[in-house]
C-alpha cells in the first residue's frame, strides 16, 4: 500500500484514563456518549469509534446523516448513534431502518418522520431539542405543547427517546448567567412534559464543560467531545476544576493524540540565499534545512510560517520561510546527523520535548476544534497502546 506523507497515531491507553477521569466526574449511571462529529474532532472516526467502544462506550453523536453512516460502518450493532444536526428528509427512512436516533428542533419534521416509520415498519426514535437560549437550532415554546401531543398520540411508531438543549458557551465562566438562564427555561420544558404525563427516556443538556464543572446540568446521558481527546474545554474549566480539588495543576486529561511525518530531503543554504518562495526567510549564516513533504494542503496552517517548529530527534527545529501546499523547510542547523527518513513529530511527544495543538493555535488563533478538525480525512490514523 502507498504511504500518506504524514501519519496520526490515536494512544488508546491515554483515551481510556480520560474516559475513566469524565467517568468519575459525572458518576456511574450517566450515559457517556462520545460526540464524533467533524470526523471525531480530525481524530478520524473509522479508527475512533472501534477505540471508544474498547473503553465501554456505545454511544455515539454526530452532526449529519452522513456521519452516522461513517459510525454504522465501523461501530458494533448494539452501539446508539444520534444524529444532533442536518438529517435530511430523505434519509429519515434510513435512519429509522437502521435505529439511529435524531434531535426533531420544529414541529414539521414530527409528520415526515412519522411516515418514514410507517413505511420502514420500525418506530423512530426522537429527541426533541428546545430552544432555551443559544438560538441556533432548538424547537420553540409555542410549537412544544403539539409536539408532545403529537409524540403521544402516535406512540407507536414515534418514541419520544430524548429531550435536549444546548448550552451556548458554558467554556467561559462569563457566561455562566446565561447558562443558569438556559438551564430554567430547559426545567420548563420538563414540567410540562410532567403536567401531561409523558417524560422523555432520556434527559440531556451537558457538553464536556458543563458535565465537567457544573454537576446539576447532568442528567441522564452527557455529550463528551472535547474531554475525551485530552483537552480541557477551557481555562475557566480547568480552574474551576483545579479549586474544586485543591490542586496547583492537573495532568487527568491526556492528550491521545500524535502527528507525523518524515525528512524528505536534506540542503545546504549559503549565507545570503532565500528558503522557498519570495523572500520571506533570508539565511543570514550557512545553514543546513530539512524539507518536510506536507503543507497548506494536509491542514498545516501557513500561519505558522516562520514560526512554528517541529520535532526532529527529540530537539525543536524551527520553520523557515513560508508554509506551501505541500511542502515546508526546517532549520536542522543545531542538530546533527538527521538523515532522510527521518521521523519527524509535527504535534506530540518525541524524548523529552513536546509540541502541543496550543503551540499552533496560539499563533494562527484557531480554536483547539477547529485546527484538529480541518486536518484532512485522507491522512491515516493509527491506534497504538
């Protein structure tokens, strides 16, 4: 088989310490659904789910039909999906026939799903998102009490398995009036499906922030994503958790995963020469660089031109010139003896030096998601112990 020009390797042993550290943050009868969005946060999903479920995870959320497609494929058959995001009617009927479970956010959706259940021969599993403040999708006031009654009414064919909201912003302790505000209106909600005697199997609302600092938002199932691949939602979490436990610093959350790529060739520069295009690095004494064989391209952010760095044999090689679609330079100058092959850590651990993803985005101003969500679904991903 051919080789990518560079690699991701998933530690399944640093996931399942995190999964064990949410799992004592929020107790033993709370469903932990993995949320696998994005292609598991750039984790990869073929290769995540399978890890997730070795750790006693057999629930999973995503954002389309798509994805969850992505997860049927690889997931055991007593594994849940949950479709939080676009289901479009035309894939209602799959859904149903495979029992994957979707949020219904306004009232017409309730009728088309009806009928894809009547037609499968199979009942629908609904959650019912409701708006409580975040205004991005979410069911509103007025149209709840006929969704209930509608629910009711043709229980046989429609469960009403979920009942939801979410948060928006519960990362940042300055929302947390906001949160407080979301959570009433949720409790709201619940006292009318009391009023009509028809609760929902499961109630949710936590994301990683919330199931992490705020014990009262977990209900019956939290949606973990962030957690789970080792990184703290938020400053504000991490010393709201910190101050909960008394502690100076925290290492719980580990992170799972590793990027790499190898030296494609080695050069000598001459004083006074330019490193790639334009002229945007200038050797001002005679050094030796490593061309890498990924860029732009392969979601290495050309922000970090002239300013990241990389890991060749334990020792930080600093990028020279500017990032390219598919290629980049590093100063090897300080380091001897690197020859073509060689392995290079583009984010992770090599010796005892490490690259974080906060290394990137502090310098291109992406957000943690965002950069290990863009990175390419071509690149392979490996589980290693």
């Amino acid at each position: 088989m051919v080789k990518h020009s560079s690699r991701i390797e998933l530690k399944q042993s640093a996931y399942k310490s995190n999964v064990n550290f949410i799992r004592k943050k929020i107790g033993e009868k709370p469903i932990l659904s993995s949320v696998v969005k994005a292609n598991a946060y750039g984790h990869g999903i073929e290769s995540f789910v399978p890890m997730a479920e070795k750790c006693g995870i057999n629930h999973f959320c995503v954002a389309s039909s798509f994805e969850a497609e992505q997860v049927l494929s690889v997931c055991k058959p007593e594994s849940q999906i949950l479709i939080m995001g676009i289901i479009y009617e035309e894939d209602l009927e799959w859904a149903v026939a495979h029992d994957i479970a979707f949020f219904v956010y306004y009232f017409d959706r309730l009728p088309k799903a009806l009928e894809a259940a009547k037609k499968v021969g199979k009942k629908a599993k609904i959650h019912l998102e409701v708006e409580t403040g975040a205004n991005r999708t979410g069911m509103n006031a007025k149209e709840f009490p006929k969704s209930i009654a509608f629910l009711k009414k043709n229980e046989e064919w429609l469960v009403f398995e979920g009942l939801c909201t979410h948060f928006g912003g519960a990362e940042s302790a300055s929302n947390q009036f906001k949160i407080d505000r979301q959570h009433k209106r949720y409790k709201e909600f619940l006292r009318q499906c009391k009023e009509k005697k028809f609760m929902p199997k499961l109630r949710h609302i936590a994301c990683s922030a919330a199931a992490l600092a705020m014990k009262d938002t977990v209900y019956d199932l939290v949606r973990i994503g962030v957690a789970q691949y080792g990184f703290w939602p938020s400053p504000d979490i991490y010393f709201s958790h910190l101050h909960e436990t008394n502690k100076k610093s925290d290492t719980s959350l580990k992170r799972i995963f590793s990027w790499k790529t190898d030296v494609m060739d080695i050069r000598e520069v001459d004083k006074g020469e330019f490193i790639g295009y334009g002229t945007a690095f200038q050797a001002t004494q005679k050094m030796t660089i490593a061309v890498l064989p990924l860029g732009y391209s392969n979601g290495y952010p050309r922000a970090l031109s002239n300013r990241g760095q990389v890991l060749i044999r334990g020792k930080k090689a600093p990028i020279v010139g500017l990032i390219n679609m598919n290629l980049f330079m590093v100063d090897i100058s300080h380091i001897p003896g690197v020859k073509v092959g060689e392995e290079v850590v583009l984010i992770g651990r090599q010796n005892n030096n490490v690259i974080n993803v906060s290394s990137f985005t502090n310098v291109t101003q992406l957000l943690n998601n965002e950069m290990l969500s863009r990175l390419p679904s071509a690149i392979p991903r490996t589980v290693v112990r």
